[in-house]
C-alpha cells in the first residue's frame, strides 16, 4: 500500500525462484572457493618457509 501516483511512479512484482541452496547466482559459492584456495596455498607455502628456515635449537640439554 504505497502510493506511486504523486511522483508517477509505478509498482511491478517480481517471481523468483530460490532452493534450499540459495538463488542461481554463483558469485558467492566461487569467491569461497577462491578465497579458501588462496588461502590453502598460502599455509603450505608459509609451513613450508617456517620448516626451511626454523633456527631454534632442538636439542633437550638444559644450560647450565
């Protein structure tokens, strides 16, 4: 119940259909995935760096 006729406005309904899964745009289903997937890349390639350039003494001796 909105009036359209002091501005000459018009009022027009939109169907839509929507599943369990959401509606048909797969914008946000594929920024997850590449998100996730930088994101995957980036650990492996950060473990990586930690493993190759780990300086502390792994050795159980306690200093005197």
């Amino acid at each position: 119940d909105y009036p359209v006729h002091t501005f000459n406005g018009r009022k027009r309904m939109i169907l839509s259909t929507i599943s369990w899964m959401g509606g048909k745009n797969p914008f946000l289903g594929i920024a997850y995935i590449t998100v996730g997937s930088i994101c995957f890349f980036l650990g492996v390639v950060l473990l990586i760096i930690h493993h190759k350039y780990d300086t502390r003494n792994n050795s159980a001796d306690i200093p005197n």
